[in-house]
C-alpha cells in the first residue's frame, strides 16, 4: 500500500501497465491526443489489469464528438486535460481531472475538479514561498503533483497535503523489457 495516490499517466505498453499494477496505482492513464494512440492496444491492455480507474489524457483543444467516440469505444468516463483545454470540456459530464501551470498566473479553481500541477522547475528548486503557495493549493482543493522529484522529496512532498502523484510510464527497451530503477525507489519511498 502506497502513502498517496498515484496516477501512472502516459502508458503506452503492458509492460507499464503491469509494473504499475504490481504497485496499486490508483489510476492508469492513456495519451490519446497522441495521433498514434492505438485504441485497439490500449483496450489490450485495459483487459490484462485489474484494480484502476482507466483516464484519457487529452490537450482539451480535441473535437469533442471524437472524445466521445474515443471514450465510448474504450469505456472510460475519467479525463485528464491539459491546461489550455476548453471549458465545455471541463465543465462535462465526464469525471475531469485539469492540469494547471504553477508558474503562470492560477485562475480561480473550483471544489468540483481534481487537479495536476505542472511546473518547468523540479522540486528541489521551489523556494519556501512557492511551496507555501502549493501547500494552500493543497489544503483547498484535490491536487497532484507532476513535475520533477526524487525519492529523497517524498516526505516534504507528503508534508504539502497533496492527494497524489503521477508518474509516467515511456518507450520500452524492447518488447517486454524496460529499467524501472527511478520508479522504484519513488514507490519504496511510498510504502507505508
């Protein structure tokens, strides 16, 4: 069992999805604004895992009756949009998870969404007063963290009141064959 919640974004193979798996990620999340998203391969891997909530990721720019058809034929209902996405989007029937830009100006955020920070700096490059910012994000709403860290932030990570994190998944080596040294010590330094 892990500290937080973790969403696996970016999975692009069973391999990902099986590694992510074994660790109980709360959800596993496919790029499909990626014009090679295979919607075959990933209701694939969708049928090989058990346990998470399946999310789309899309930028939110994306005709929407293509969303629908997408998240019709994979029967997913959770998205993950970008931060420019637009407000029809946000504001649909689908569970929606938006991702914010920590270092542009934060619009007014309501209680009803979740939402990804994302930021250009790593976390050991914040100084005190933008973690302290962070940490009220925290406190007032649902918010994952997405940008750099290592192992040795997760305790001050933790100590912010976040409500996850979200690692990605990438390109295997070869089929079946992928190093997942960094991800583990992140998820070592997760267990309870």
């Amino acid at each position: 069992m892990l500290k937080t919640k973790i969403i696996a974004a970016d999975l692009q193979n069973l391999t990902d999805a099986r590694y992510f798996a074994a660790w109980l990620v709360d959800y596993m999340s496919f790029n499909l604004s990626d014009p090679s998203a295979d919607l075959p391969k990933v209701k694939e891997i969708m049928d090989w895992v058990e346990g998470p909530i399946f999310s789309a990721q899309y930028t939110g720019l994306e005709d929407q009756k293509t969303i629908e058809a997408q998240l019709e034929a994979l029967a997913i209902d959770h998205l993950i949009l970008g931060p420019y996405a637009n407000q029809n989007l946000i504001e649909s029937d689908w569970n929606v998870t938006k991702t914010i830009l920590l270092d542009e100006t934060i619009n007014e955020l309501t209680s009803n969404h979740s939402y990804i920070t994302q930021s250009t700096k790593t976390f050991s490059d914040f100084n005190q007063e933008e973690k302290n910012t962070l940490k009220e994000l925290c406190n007032a709403h649902s918010i994952y963290l997405d940008f750099g860290f290592i192992s040795a932030d997760i305790k001050e990570i933790l100590d912010l009141g976040i409500t996850g994190l979200v690692l990605r998944g990438g390109e295997e080596e070869k089929v079946g064959v992928k190093s997942y040294e960094d991800l583990d010590e992140i998820l070592e330094a997760l267990e309870i």
